[in-house]
C-alpha cells in the first residue's frame, strides 16, 4: 500500500458499487430455472448438514387473510445473506392487482455490501416453483408427461414451468374456479409451452386430478375443507402441495399423507405452517418421524418414494430467498467477476 506524502491528500477510499436490480425479465427462461433448482438442492443440503439454518419469518397480519412478512437468512457457504418482505393480499386479483408484493435485498457476507435488489413478488414465484421443481426431480416418475394444476394463478404458471423443466410433460389439465382465469392460463400454457403440449380446460378438480402423475396445487384458499380428495391420486403420483394462505388452510385431504411419502423443506417449518401435516399429526394419521426433509433425500439419507406416491408439502422458508437470489446475482453477472461476489 503506498502511503500519502506529508502534506498530501489520502487517496479517496474507492466508491461503492451499485446494487444489480434483477427484474421479472432477469429472472426468466428456463435455464435461469435450473440454476435456482440446483442452488436450492445445495442449500437444502447443508440444511439437512447442520451448516446453515433458516430463522422463522416474521409475519404480522392486518385485516382478513392479509398478511406482512419478513424474512431473512444467510448462506454462510455462499458468502450471501438475504432480507425478503412481502405483502400478502388475497382478495387482491379481483382488484387485478398480484396477490403477492414485495422486494428482496441480496448481500455479500464478507464486504457487508448490498449486491443486489430483487422483485420480491417474482423471486417468490420462481423459487417455489423451483423447489417444486426439485422435489419433483427427486419423486416423480422419470417418464411423468401428465401434469393436472389446481389454480390459475401466478404460482400456476410457475408450477408448470418448473415441473416442465424437470419432466416430459406432453399433457397439463387445468382447474380453478374462475373460468375465464382458467381459460387463460391454458392459453398461456399453449403459447409458452417448451414442446408441444396438450392442454385441458376441465369442470372440476376431480376431473382435473384423477390420473395424472404430476399434481400441483396452487390455490389461495384459506378453507379447511380439501380441495383434492384422496381417492382421486392415482397410486404413485407425486403431488406438489404450493397454496393456502394460512397454517390451517387444506388443498389436500390429510388422508393421503397416512399412506403417502411425504417430503417437507423441514420438520419444525411443516409442523408449524404446513396445513395438511398439521391436520394429519392432529388425527394421529401420521407422526412426526414420517415426514422426510428435502435435504435428507438430497443427500441421500432418506431412501425416498420408491415408487410409492409422494407428496411434498411446501411452506417456504427465508433460506430459499437467499438461495435463489445468489442463483440469479450470479447469472445476471455472469461475464461481469467484479460484480459477482456470490
């Protein structure tokens, strides 16, 4: 380090770099998809590990079903930190609003530096279908082309973008209540589809569901009445559990999961916001034991489904935020190793 001459100026300490603002179009395309799949497989990893963990988000509710949420976690692997808040507002798509807003802040651990500033609304979108993704990676069939979604919403879409990255899905069949919504995601499905797919507009979710290999709900509802009956799952079938708007809000008879194996992000994470797990334990269906944790299966630990049906309950945790907000920092600066501290 050269020093200052006596009498001279310092040399002015360099200027901070600006935060990278990773919009809904940064985050699209299915390659920046499999980066966040393969990012969350890692960190759910070292969950299972004992290297990192994922603190409970704060949640303050404020009128019916609507919510403010904070999260925040660190991937000390990584050297990246996230702090996540959002708003959650059911009654919102009939204002034509999203239902979910909010911004993430991406930091990199050693400088304390604020890296990057993400669509908090997007980001969610992308991650839990992301993790959807990776349990259906891990569970599903191989050969699994037919895809049924409960709902027309933005998580929808994500699902089967997610799912249609991991699986041949040749044929979606699609339910949700509103039937101009629903006539719109297949269209949407039909315009975006990476191969060509079959799409089926169908009256219920019965209709809907019976016989697919891969299901996915995705449902804002807050009812404690399912919306998927047990008896219409065909025997090993993965499902991919994504709605409900609060901790006893049911898409999916608790029945299902007496016999199913059921994969969670993590136990006390499902114990505490996971519906149909709550539901289940409440019954004596199942005990705690029975739920498999991704990372478990990740690594190996858990022997998985095999061949049994599979039903991953998803809640979402502050960990896959900062997860998949390094996943794509690293992809929107990739070219640019000044940037890239993730």
């Amino acid at each position: 380090m050269t020093e200052a001459l006596p009498g001279s100026a310092a040399p002015p300490a360099p200027a901070p770099l600006s935060p990278v603002t990773i919009d809904a179009g940064a985050m699209a395309g299915e390659d920046r998809l499999l980066r966040v799949v393969d990012a969350l497989a890692e960190v759910f990893a070292d969950l299972s590990a004992g290297l990192t963990r994922s603190p409970s988000r704060t949640v303050v509710q404020h009128g019916p079903e609507r919510e403010l949420l904070a999260g925040t976690a660190v991937w000390e692997r990584r050297g990246v930190g996230s702090v996540k808040i959002t708003t959650l507002t059911p009654d919102n798509p009939e204002r034509g609003l999203p239902l979910i807003h909010g911004v993430v802040v991406l930091t990199d651990l050693p400088t304390g530096r604020i890296t990057a500033l993400l669509d908090g609304a997007e980001l969610t979108a992308v991650r839990t279908g992301a993790v959807a993704a990776l349990a259906t990676r891990l569970c599903a069939p191989r050969d699994a082309a037919e895809l049924a979604v409960v709902g027309a919403g933005v998580q929808a879409r994500a699902a089967v973008l997610a799912v249609s990255a991991v699986r041949p899905i040749r044929s979606v069949r699609v339910y949700s209540r509103t039937a101009a919504r629903t006539e719109a995601f297949a269209q949407w499905i039909r315009d975006t589809a990476p191969r060509p797919v079959e799409v089926t507009v169908c009256g219920s979710a019965e209709e809907a569901v019976t016989g697919a290999a891969v299901i996915c709900t995705t449902t804002s509802t807050g009812g404690t009445t399912p919306l998927v009956a047990a008896e219409w799952v065909a025997p090993g079938a993965h499902l991919n559990v994504i709605g409900g708007t609060h901790e006893d809000a049911l898409e999916v008879d608790p029945a299902l999961l007496a016999s199913a194996f059921t994969l969670v992000e993590e136990r006390t994470a499902a114990v505490a916001e996971a519906g149909e797990v709550r539901a289940a334990l409440a019954a004596g269906l199942i005990e705690e034991k029975d739920l498999h944790a991704l990372g478990d299966l990740v690594r190996g630990v858990s022997p998985g489904p095999g061949g049994r049906t599979s039903l991953f309950r998803c809640v979402g945790m502050a960990i896959e935020d900062t997860a998949a907000a390094a996943a794509l920092y690293a992809a929107t600066t990739a070219g640019h190793p000044e940037e890239d501290h993730s």
